[in-house]
C-alpha cells in the first residue's frame, strides 16, 4: 500500500489547485465559488520516485447543512488512513473560525500534520503567515499552489514526514500474493445506472460477496463468485452506498472511470438509451478505448424506449462509437433485470478472448491464407507470426519489408475473425526480417 498524502482545508484555500500542481493536470476541479461540494479525489504522485496517493477531501465544511456535515465526515475518514495530512490555508485571508475548528480537529486526531500556507504568491506575503502559528499545528511553509512557488520544496518535506520506504514494500509484495481475479470497471456518465446494475448483479448471482478494501474506505472492490469464477468489480464502495455525499459530476465519474479501468481487465460501459449516445460518452469510451480494455456496451434503460427510440439509439452507436469496433453490446433495464442475465456469459467471453493463446501454427495458417487471398503491395509479405503474448493477444508478424497500415488491419481483421477473439484489443508487433 502507498502512502497516502491527504490535503484538508476550508473550501477556496487552493487544495485542487495543488493537488493539480503535483500531479500534473490529471485531476481535479478548481471551482470558483466556495463551498462547492465533492466526492473525494484519489490521485497517484510521484516526487523523485517515491510514490503516494495524494488525496482531496474536497472541503471541510465545520458548520452549515446535513451535507457540510458529510462532507466533513469524509475528510474525517480520510484523515484516519492517513500517513501525513496536509493543512492547507489561505494566507491572504489568514486564520478564520473554520481554520481554527480544522486545526482543533486535526491535533486531537493524532496524525502528522503539514502547515501549508497558500496563495503566497510572493515574497512580499511571506510576512503574512506566522499568523498561522496561532493554529497550533507547527510552522507554516509558505507556497503558491497556482504558480508552483515553493511546491518542490514543500514535496522534499512531504517525503521526509513519509513513513520509511521499506516498511510500504513489504506491504505491497503480501498485496501481491493472492490469487488473480478478473476485474470488471463499470464506467458510464452519473446516473446511466451503474449502481442499480451493481446492486442488481450481486443480487442475481446470489453470490457470496467480499469487500475488499482497498487503501481508503473509498476505493473497495467486491468479489463476486460466479460461475465462471471469481470476479472483482472495481471501486465500488460508492456504487453499495445507498445515500450518496452529492450528485457525481460529469467529470468525477470520468476521472473514478479511468482509475478503475487501470485495474480492470473488462470494462462495462454504461449508457443511458433514453438519452441516446452523448459526446459525454463518446469521450468516456475513447478513453476506456485508448486504455486497450475490452469493453462491453450496455444500453440501460432499454425498457424506456419505444421501437422508433431504439432504433435511433443503435444507429447513434454505430455512427457515433464505431471506432469501437465490433464490441458486444447488450440492450437491458438494471431496473427491471431484463437483459441483465446475458450479461455474465458476455463478460465470460470478453475475459477468455483476452486471454487466448492460439499455437504458433493456426496463427501461420491464417496469415498464409489472408495472403494468398489478399497481397501486401509492392512484394511485402509476412514471412513469419506467432503470438507472443496474452492479456491482450500481442501478435508478432517477421516481414520481408515494411507494411502499410491498411494492410496490417486487414491481418488484424483476419486474425481477430479466425480466432473468435471479439472485441478484445490485439496488439500486431512488425519486425522485419533482415
Ligand atoms: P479548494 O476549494 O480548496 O480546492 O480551492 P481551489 O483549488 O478550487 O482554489 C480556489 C481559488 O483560489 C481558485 O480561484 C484558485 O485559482 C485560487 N488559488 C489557488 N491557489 C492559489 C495561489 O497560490 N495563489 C493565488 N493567488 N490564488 C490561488
Ligand atoms: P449511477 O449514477 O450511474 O450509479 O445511476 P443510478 O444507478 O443511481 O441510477 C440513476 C437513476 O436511473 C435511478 O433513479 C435509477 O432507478 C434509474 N435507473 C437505473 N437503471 C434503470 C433502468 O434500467 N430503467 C429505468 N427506467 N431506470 C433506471
């Protein structure tokens, strides 16, 4: 398990602008107005090889709503796992009633704190932040989280106040030892149905169901045992959780949808049918697309639409994910459960595709045959193949001269058909012989 780096502070401070800052654009939301609430954000950084989460509570908000208090509820949890937090303040604005509450809160909490002082934008402001002695929770080390003054050294005194790294590698080499489940992301935009389609999956398979945590309460897998085996459906905790903290935006499921596809090996991509296929979409399947994870498509909802809808649904799919190619897609209702039993068999299949291994034989035969019907141009010929990996199949073509692309995806094609392999990504590797 990494180190996980958790960066608290009143709404505005500037805690999704640093945690941009660390990790490079690959993350959160910077919003303009205070107190806007969000899920927590998980990110993995990386300062001069060391590795931790960086985590963002997105706010803690002391006093106001029944959702303020959730919020603070989260940040509260993720303090718990902690290994150092990072308190982060305004320093323009100096010490306020909820700064003072959040440093009360955070020493009786018993983690190792970090004083950040932000928006010192210049040396000018760095007179301003031993005011924030008064908070109690040591020095204040003063950066500018939007223009990256002083964030480098704030990273080399991160990894100081880091546990040693031993300790974390022993961790994870026992992470490693248990059996390898398949694991399966549901992605989709908020409200496409992905936790009535989780709730509904655990409750047709009648399966026995273990959680397991992952590094925060936050990202728990379960495992379901099916009968094609065990599998693990990725990041679930919010999907089980009935009341959640607020509406998902957008672009947390997208970025919730990334992660988890980085440690899924299937992912089921969810769609709304009553909204059609929506740049939204579009966009979440080029990225599950470019990640080289087999998709599934569901249309959800499907139950909603009349004849004329679902024609239209399936011709914007054609027309607008075409570039996913032959993915399997099923049309069902996470509400109702139809179309949902069919849905295990497709994963099955998705999985076993990905993981075929063909004889080096059968994979020469094909290509010999996909020649002589079709030539390469200008005497180009493939000479010799032979599959060189699974997960996903990594076919290796040995080649007279170099081959155009168009041709390459006609060997694809050939080799995908032969094979029964589906929509699952294959990977041509092209050497030339001498
Ligand atoms: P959060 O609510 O704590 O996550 O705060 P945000 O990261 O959303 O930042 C709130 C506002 O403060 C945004 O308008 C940021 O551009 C601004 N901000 C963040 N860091 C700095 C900084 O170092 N200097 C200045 N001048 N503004 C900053
Ligand atoms: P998530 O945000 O993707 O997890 O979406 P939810 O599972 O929370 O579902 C959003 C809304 O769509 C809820 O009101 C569900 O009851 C509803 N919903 C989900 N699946 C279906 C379906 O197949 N048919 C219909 N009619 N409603 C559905």
């Amino acid at each position: 398990m990494k180190p996980s780096v958790v960066i608290v502070g009143r709404p505005n401070v500037g805690k999704s602008t640093l945690l941009n800052r660390i990790v490079q654009k690959r993350v959160s939301i910077v919003e303009e107005q205070p107190g806007v609430t969000r899920d927590r954000v998980e990110v993995d950084a990386n300062w001069l090889g060391r590795d931790f989460l960086l985590v963002d509570t997105g706010g803690w908000l002391v006093k106001g709503s029944e959702l303020d208090a959730k919020v603070s509820r989260q940040s509260e949890e993720a303090i718990k796992g902690a290994s150092l937090v990072l308190f982060l303040v305004d320093a323009t604005v100096g010490v306020t009633d909820e700064d003072i509450s959040v440093g009360r809160w955070l020493r009786s909490a018993g983690v190792p704190v970090l004083l950040v002082a932000n928006k010192v934008d210049d040396s000018a402001h760095e007179s301003q932040i031993w005011d924030l002695l008064s908070l109690g929770v040591g020095d204040p080390f003063p950066i500018s989280a939007l223009h990256g003054r002083g964030t480098g050294d704030l990273l080399d005194e991160v990894l100081e106040l880091l546990p040693p790294e031993e300790d974390v590698e022993v961790a994870d080499e026992e992470e490693e030892e248990g059996p390898r489940v398949m694991g399966v992301a549901i992605v989709g935009r908020p409200n496409v149905g992905k936790s009535t389609l989780f709730n509904r999956l655990i409750g047709e398979e009648r399966a026995v169901v273990h959680d397991m945590p992952g590094t925060t309460r936050d990202s728990v897998d379960t495992i379901v045992e099916t009968e094609a085996g065990p599998i693990r459906f990725i990041d679930t905790a919010g999907m089980r959780r009935k009341a959640r903290i607020d509406e998902d935006t957008e672009y947390f499921s997208m970025l919730r949808a990334l992660r988890s596809i980085d440690k899924a090996d299937v992912a089921l991509l969810l769609i709304d049918s009553t909204e059609g296929v929506t740049h939204q979409d579009q966009r979440l399947a080029e990225r599950v697309d470019a990640s080289g994870c087999p998709i599934l498509i569901l249309l959800n909802k499907w139950e909603l639409l009349d004849a004329e809808q679902r024609r239209d649904v399936e011709y914007q799919l054609e027309r607008k994910l075409h570039f996913l190619g032959d993915a399997t897609v099923l049309k069902v209702s996470a509400l109702t459960g139809k179309g949902v039993q069919r849905l295990m068999p497709a994963l099955s299949e998705a999985i076993e595709a990905y993981g075929t291994r063909i004889p080096t034989q059968r994979v020469n035969a094909v290509i010999r045959a996909a020649q002589q019907a079709h030539q390469a141009p200008r005497g180009g010929r493939v000479l010799y193949a032979t599959q060189g990996a699974t997960d996903p199949p990594t076919f290796t073509l040995f080649t007279n001269k170099e081959l155009p692309a168009s041709y390459l995806r006609y060997l694809e094609n050939q080799l995908r058909d032969s094979f029964d392999l589906g929509s699952t990504p294959i990977k041509l590797r092209v050497r030339r012989r001498g």
